[in-house]
C-alpha cells in the first residue's frame, strides 16, 4: 500500500473497510436474539438450545472480526492519516445530533422494555 496525501481524502482500503464494520456492527445490532436467549438461559441455571449456541457462537465470532477489522482501521489511520474536518454546516449537526442520541434513546426504552 503506498502511502498518499491525507488532504486527498481517505484511501479505497479505509472506505472498505469503514463500510465493513458498519455492516458487521448492523448485523450484531439487529441479529442478536440468539446470544441473548444463550446468556439468559445460562444466567437462570438451563441448558442453552442448541440453535441458541449456534448464534452466539456466530456472534461472538463477528465480534472478532470487528475488533480485528478496527484495529486494522485504527493502524492506517496511524500510519496514513486522515483528511481534515469538514467545515460545521447545518447539516453536519443535524446528522451528528441523529447518530448520537437516537440509538442511544431506542436502547434505553428497549432495555427498559425487556426488563418489565
């Protein structure tokens, strides 16, 4: 890989895997049902199914390979740089505001629903 000029913007392999992660995070985001009823029948003393090891099998591997793939990301983000910031737009804090406190609000109301 030859290093570049970070003003230029980010490189193919920072994008790919960038959107890599995204995916895997949305697949463990909404695809966990299965490591929850594992954790759950573990905690109340059961035997987990087996389709239930299976998935927490399955996400717990994918977790790994985020870890792997951010540590990979957090690497070239080292060694290659970053472009600046974009300058503050209207826009910019609207999508900002979205990302970070609406996730947060629907897991609180979820978890608060799975414990009444």
């Amino acid at each position: 890989m030859s290093v570049r000029d970070s003003t230029q913007g980010y490189s193919a392999t920072q994008i790919m895997l960038h959107w890599t992660v995204a995916l895997l995070v949305a697949f463990q985001f909404f695809l966990n049902q299965g490591i929850g009823d594992a954790f759950r029948a573990v905690m109340s003393g059961e035997e987990p199914t087996a389709d239930a090891v299976d998935a927490a099998n399955i996400h717990v591997t994918m977790g790994l390979l985020i870890l792997m793939l951010a540590l990979w990301r957090i690497g070239l983000r080292l060694t290659l740089g970053a472009p600046p910031a974009p300058t503050t737009s209207s826009s910019c804090c609207c999508s900002l505001w979205l990302f970070s406190t609406l996730p947060a609000r629907w897991c609180s109301t979820s978890s608060s629903a799975r414990t009444s």
